[in-house]
C-alpha cells in the first residue's frame, strides 16, 4: 500500500509557524531596505556633475578626427583615400590635388586638397586612422560632438587640421631646403627652416586681386572662348 502524502495548510502547528515568519518578514525586510540606504550614504558619490566638470576619457578614447602636420607645418595626408576606403560608414570624402612649387601643402607629389568626415555617419571605429599609411589621420579625446543640424555635423579639412605649434608655418609652403619627402618620415625635419614664409593659396581662392577690374576680367574670358571657338 502507497502512504498517503502529508497534508500542509492553514490549521496546525505548520500554519502558526507560516504566519510568524511572515510577520517577521513584514518588520525586516524595511529595516534591510534602510540598511541599504544607510550603508550607500557612507559611498564615493559617482554622480558626474557634467558639463561642469568635463568627463577626463581614457588615453586612447576614440574621439573626433585630427589631420596631423609635420613638424614644419605642412600636411601629412596625401589625398590617397585609403581612410575613406576603409571606412565601414561611408563617412569620409577625400578629393586629392598635385602640389606645385608655388603652392605646397605636403612633402610629397599630392594632398588632400578637400577633406570631410560625416558624424552623423561615424561610429568613431578607428578602423580610418588604421588605413592611413602616413599617421596624417589619428583621433582626439574630444567626444562633444553632439549638434542641432546635419550640416554642422560635417567636419571639413579646416575644422580637422591641426593647429599650428612652435616652429611650424601655415601650409601652403616650400619644403625644408635640402630635403626631401624621405627626409620628412625619418624626422629629419624638426621645424620650418629660418624665412620660410607661407604661399599664396591660388586654389582657395586667396590669389585673386581685391581691386581687379571687372570689365577688363569678362572682356579677357571673351577673348579665351573665343579663341577656344565656344560662344557664349
Ligand atoms: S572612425 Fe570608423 S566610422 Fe568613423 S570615419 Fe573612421 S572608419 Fe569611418
Ligand atoms: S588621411 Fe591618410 S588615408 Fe586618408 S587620404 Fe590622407 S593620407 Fe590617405
């Protein structure tokens, strides 16, 4: 014969202890609540009080985008892409141009003449600044990049340049005499040599004369399309 199962409820020695432990337990677990309370009272305070006090990242922390200059102040990129190839997001435009004697932004035989990286589409990766062959594109601890519209969340070279520091003079210029692009990644050049003076940026624009005539330009255009054989 199977034992018939022990019956468990409401009347019995079994139910007065059931009812004291869950009067216990209505007088406890308030005194645990406030110990919690008490004990956190004594705990470093982890509240952030930004933007007052700015948040200090890690060394590291992938933050806005930075185009590095050697140490005489021309630019390091030369308008290869490979960053904007890289790039999972489709976030960077490069455009590159030749340099010229008369105007020279890098070393070498080009630069990025038009640079544009896109926050609304950066996921801050890194996986650019790995791409970039030359260390012209790292990245800064800067994270305030929050904005109200599109089109200021589209950093352009000159927003993305960095500054200029001692012994450095504004790109376009000549290159360090004597040297020559080789010279400049094994950090022979350490600063912009003594007169140098920075160039004319013909191609921003800055060649134009203030004071040219306007008559005498469209007459001069006239003269080139006609020679060219296009009406106007
Ligand atoms: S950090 Fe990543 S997402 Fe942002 S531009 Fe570089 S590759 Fe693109
Ligand atoms: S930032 Fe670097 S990878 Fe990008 S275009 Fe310039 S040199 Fe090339």
């Amino acid at each position: 014969m199977s034992e018939k199962p022990e019956l468990t409820g409401s009347s019995g020695s079994a139910g007065s202890s059931g009812r004291a432990e869950e009067s216990g337990d209505k007088f406890q677990n308030p005194v645990a609540g406030f110990g919690v309370t008490f004990k956190a009272m004594f705990k470093k305070r982890l509240t952030e009080q930004y933007p007052e006090t700015p948040k200090v990242t890690a060394p590291r922390f992938h933050g806005r985008h930075q185009l590095n200059r050697h140490p005489d102040g021309l630019e390091k990129c030369v308008g290869c892409e490979l960053c904007a190839w890289a790039c999972p997001a489709d976030a960077i435009y490069v455009e590159g141009a030749d340099n010229t004697e008369e105007e020279r932004y890098s070393p070498g035989e080009r630069y990025g003449r038009v640079y544009q990286i896109n926050y609304a589409r950066c996921i801050l990766c890194g996986l650019c600044i790995e791409a970039c062959p030359t260390r012209a594109l790292t990245m800064t601890n800067e994270f305030e990049l929050a904005n109200t519209t599109r089109e200021s969340l589209i950093y352009t070279k000159d927003e993305l340049l960095a500054g200029l520091q001692e012994g450095m003079v504004d790109s376009p210029h000549a290159i360090y005499p004597g040297m020559d692009e080789q010279d400049y990644y094994r950090g022979v050049v350490t600063e912009a040599a003594a007169g140098t003076v920075r160039q004319t940026a013909v191609s921003k624009g800055e060649g134009d004369k203030p004071d040219e005539d306007p008559i005498e330009s469209t007459r001069a255009a006239d003269a080139t399309r006609h020679d060219k054989g296009v009406d106007a």
